[in-house]
C-alpha cells in the first residue's frame, strides 16, 4: 500500500480578525464612510486642478503638466496622511472597551486564544479597513501619471508610509482601549496623545527654522528623517543634502531608500505598543515583561543604527562635497542626544510599579536580584536600573561601532575621522574622549536619580499611572521651565515668576548639560546667571542627582521601615486552600 504524505499546509487563522471584519464590512456604515473618503479626496483634487487651470489662463499657457502633477500627488498625500490620524483611532480606540462595556472580553479571554492574538485579530481588522480606504484611492492618484512630475517610486513610498502610519496610530488606539474603562474615555485619550504630538513636531520644526545654530538646526532635520518627514524642502541646497541624507547610496557603503527607515521604525514602535497592549490584558502583567524590554532595546538600537548612520554617511566616497565639508564641522558627540533624551523618558516606565509585601520583607535580596537573570526575566522593578543603564551602555556600543562600519576605528580616540577624498584640515578635532566620559558621568547620575524618585514615589503612593504621571510632568518642567525662565529674564513676568531661581533648574537638566559638554568651545549665554557658572556644568548635574539619589535612598528605607512596623501583615493562604484555589 502506497504510504500517503501529507504536507503540511501552513494556515493563518483568527477568529477574532474574522469576526472583526465581517461585523465592519456588513451594513451601510463602512461603504459610506468608504464614500465619503472618496468624495472629499476628489473635492481636493477638483479644487487643485481648477487653480492650476486659472494660473495657467491667465499666464497664457499650459505647459507646466509636471508641476501640477507634483502639486496633485502632494495635496492627495497630505489630505490621506491627515484623514488616516483622524479616521484610524475612531476605529481602533473602542475595540477592547466595547468588549468590556458588552462583557464579553471575560468569555473571550477564556478562550484558547492567547492575549496577542486578540490583541492582533483586533488591529488587523481596522488596519485592513484603513487599507482599504487608502488604496481606493489609486485612481485618483493614477491622474498624476498622465500629468507627469510623478514617478512608481514616489506613489508605492508614499502609500506604504500611510500604511504605516495607520498601523502606528491604530496602535496607540488599542493601547488606550486596554487601559481605558469606556469608549468615549479611549476616544478622547487617543485624540488627545495625537494632538499633543502633532503640536509638538510643528513646533519643533518651526524651531528649527527659526533657530540661529545652523549646525543644530541641520542635525534635527536629520533627525526627523527618522520618522518620513523628509519631504520638506529648505532654502539652500546644502541644508537640503541633510534632508536627502537618507536618500543617498552612502548610507554605512550600502544604498537604503530613505522610507525603508520610517517603515521599520514604525513597525517596530507599533510592535512594541501592542506588546504593551497584549500584557495588559494578561493576569499576570510581569510575565510580558522579557518581550517588552526585548521590544524596546529593538527600537533603541534601529534608532541609533539610523541616526548614526545619516551622520557617518559622510565619510562614504558617494556624499556630496559642500555636505562633507559643513557636516564635518559639528561635533560627533551631537548624536547621542537624541539616544540619551529616549532614555531618559523611558525611566519613569521601568522605575515605577508594584511593590510586594515579600519583596519589602527583604529589600536588599531583592535589589541585588534585579541585577540577576531571574530578575530580568520576571520584569521586577528592581531590575529596571539595570536595564536602563543596559540602554545607554547599548547606545555608546553604538556609537563606537560607527567608526567600525566606515573602517576608521582609531578615529573614535580623537573623535576625527577622515572623509575619503578631502583635505584632513576641513575636521573639527576635539577631545573626543573626554566629552564621551563626562556624558557618561552625566547620565549615569541622572538615570540614578530619576529612578530613585520613581522608586520612592512607587513606595509612597502605592500606583504605578499616578507615578508615572507625576514624574512625566517633573521631566518635562526640568527640560522647559529652565529656558522659559531665561527667555523672561529681567522682564515683569520673569521677575513676578522668579526667574532667577527657576533658571538654575539648569543644572537638572541632563541634556542642557551634555549639549554644554559636546559644545564646549561655545559655552550658553545662560552661564553667567547660575550660581556656579564658572563651574562645568556636568560636574554640578552629577553632583545634584548624586544627592537626590541619596536623599531618596533614605527615604525608601524609612518608608519600608514604617510600613513594615505600622501595616498588619497578611496571613499566608493555607497549603490546602492553595491546591482547591488552584
């Protein structure tokens, strides 16, 4: 008898995802919702190609076929990425409360489903229709072909940006639909993250125009280039050579296309907020905790791969020469900024949570076991330290290994490495060494600190989102207040609010003394206000955080000691309770 083989027939299954589609895609809602997207695009389009027509009326031709193209790709790309933000967390935002207002989500994390999965099948739903909507849009798109100025690669990047973006925010949607009790709560949570985002990077990006340092200025465009805003023009050619850094084959030697980075910085910043997602509606939170942590060392080094690499692309054979010549004029060291500031807003996340009455019984066993593989991987809130130090040990590995993948590995001594093909005199050298320590002793300190105050703040208020919320806002007065205070100085305002005081906030803030460290040559203007302004100010921002470290170690101690002393302990469950409970 013929032996039969059977191959194995590799199958995509999710009830969750099915059933999510059929209930979006049945009545009249998503065909109108689908209608309406259509109609508004077209309206664009009308309106863009009738001023376009009256231009050219009245100019007396019609020969720019290509600019209008251009003009059309742009309007339907800016209208699609705007309706994406503003359509996705309608739909995202209420899938896992819905379940919980129809209380159904006990029945359905009853099933064999595991929490990605539901997390998964719910994202994927409003995903699909989000592309959906986007590529409908494609006959539309197909009328720039016919006018010119438009190429295949420009159309596919640019959708699969939208469809990025969509993910991204669909994430965020799902997240605040796992942590919110009620749709409307989620909704207004999820409009409200992305209204303080898009805010923030126009005002950065006015800053960025607006500012007087040429060489900041260029090195946060780059920065941009992270997340696909590499589209925006500037004035002069060689600023715009910063924003087509990412365009250009001299990318660590290899030729990248610049939205190959936003699409992976996306993917893995929307993988890391469903992990986020899908931990919360577990029973046991901490047993996420080794993928989260794996999830955001990922993002924190593709960040830094990127970064780096926009930077160091300059001494590839392939970059432009005016580019090499006004780039190499900026110090290395610029680049970990924007690593340390990641960091830095990820304290608050692992320096804050649930303390145990088993782990205050012994508090030092269970600090040194954060440091211990068991530690990490049963995500304890001792171990977060260690992880955060890990971070920025990772960061400089990073940086360090730049010079590595442009083959000048002695360069990283002095910080000077030499572009092929140019005259060594056009480089900058700086004591290379010197500042990479003092930003080592800076951040170290300051890591200590914040978590320190996060861990104390964990003993005394006993939850985790009223930390977290605390300590955010105290970040972000110590990284504003201290230029706001500058800014009024010797006005009214300034003198009613106490300028003078506010502005020595400075030395508590770690990257306005790391951004003095790396521009040593040009110390700040602020300088000559603060009390100690002879003084470098890496060595007094090590020193305060050095003693709110300690400070905040004695106060962890007396709390413990006084609960420990005041609180009636719990009875341990009897052995047999344990076996019927389990």
């Amino acid at each position: 008898m013929t032996a039969m083989i059977r191959l194995p027939v590799l199958k995509f299954e999710n009830p969750v995802l099915t059933k999510e589609m059929r209930v979006r895609m049945r009545g009249s809602r998503a065909y109108w919702v689908l209608s309406g997207y259509l109609t508004f695009l077209s309206l664009i389009l009308f309106f863009n190609y009738y001023h376009w027509w009256e231009n050219a009326l009245n100019a007396g031709g019609f020969s720019s076929g290509s600019r209008i193209g251009q003009e059309i790709f742009q309007w339907i790309s800016i209208t699609q990425a705007f309706l994406v933000v503003f359509i996705t967390p309608a739909i995202t935002s209420g899938a896992i409360t819905i379940e919980k207002e129809q209380r159904t989500l006990e029945m359905l994390a009853m099933t064999r489903l595991s929490r990605s999965s539901i997390i998964l099948g719910k994202i994927l739903s409003s995903v699909g229709f989000m592309a959906l909507l986007i590529l409908s849009s494609l006959p539309l798109t197909s009328i720039c072909f016919f006018l010119g100025g438009v190429s295949p690669e420009q159309v596919v990047s640019s959708y699969l940006l939208m469809l990025c973006g969509c993910l991204l925010t669909a994430s965020i949607g799902i997240v605040w639909s796992t942590l919110s009790s009620s749709s409307s709560l989620s909704i207004a949570a999820t409009y409200a993250t992305l209204l303080i985002a898009l805010p923030v990077m126009a005002i950065l990006v006015a800053i960025m125009q607006e500012a007087r340092i040429a060489i900041v200025s260029d090195w946060m465009w780059i920065l941009l280039g992270l997340y696909g805003l590499t589209g925006l023009e500037r004035e002069s050619s060689l600023e715009n050579d910063f924003l087509n850094v990412w365009n250009l084959s001299h990318f660590y030697g290899m030729s990248l296309p610049g939205w190959l980075v936003t699409l992976i910085v996306y993917g893995l910043t929307s993988l890391l907020l469903c992990l986020v997602a899908a931990a919360h509606l577990e029973l046991h939170p901490e047993r996420s905790a080794p993928r989260l942590r794996l999830a955001t060392l990922s993002l924190l080094i593709v960040h830094c791969f990127f970064l780096f690499g926009a930077r160091f692309s300059i001494y590839g054979s392939l970059a432009p020469y005016d580019f090499s010549m006004y780039a190499a004029s900026s110090p290395l060291p610029v680049l970990l900024v924007y690593p340390m500031l990641f960091i830095l807003l990820m304290t608050p996340v692992f320096g804050s949570g649930i303390l145990s009455r088993k782990s205050l019984a012994r508090p030092g066993r269970y600090l040194l076991q954060g440091w211990t593989p068991v530690g990490w991987r049963a995500g304890t809130l001792a171990s977060g330290l260690p992880f955060l130090l890990l971070l920025m040990l990772l960061s400089l590995l990073m940086y360090g290994g730049s010079f590595l993948l442009i083959g000048q590995p002695g360069a990283f001594i002095s910080g000077a490495p030499q572009i092929p093909g140019k005259p060594a005199s056009v480089i900058t050298a700086i004591p290379h060494l010197q500042i990479l320590r003092e930003i080592v002793f800076t951040m170290t300190a300051a890591i200590l600190g914040i978590y320190s105050v996060s861990f104390t703040l964990s003993l005394i208020l006993r939850n985790r989102w009223a930390v977290m919320v605390l300590m955010y806002v105290l970040l972000l007065a110590l990284l504003i207040a201290p230029a706001v205070s500058y800014a009024s100085l010797g006005s009214l305002s300034g003198i009613l609010s106490g300028s003078e005081l506010l502005i020595h906030l400075f030395y508590l803030n770690p990257l306005a003394s790391v951004a003095e460290t790396i521009f040593r040559a040009s110390p700040p203007d602020y300088k000559q206000y603060l009390l100690f302004g002879s003084y470098p100010s890496w060595m007094i921002t090590t020193v305060c955080y050095l003693f709110i470290t300690g400070f905040a170690i004695i106060l962890s101690v007396a709390v413990v000691v006084l609960r420990r002393k005041y609180e009636t302990p719990v009875p341990d469950m009897p052995e047999t309770l344990k076996r019927e409970t389990l």
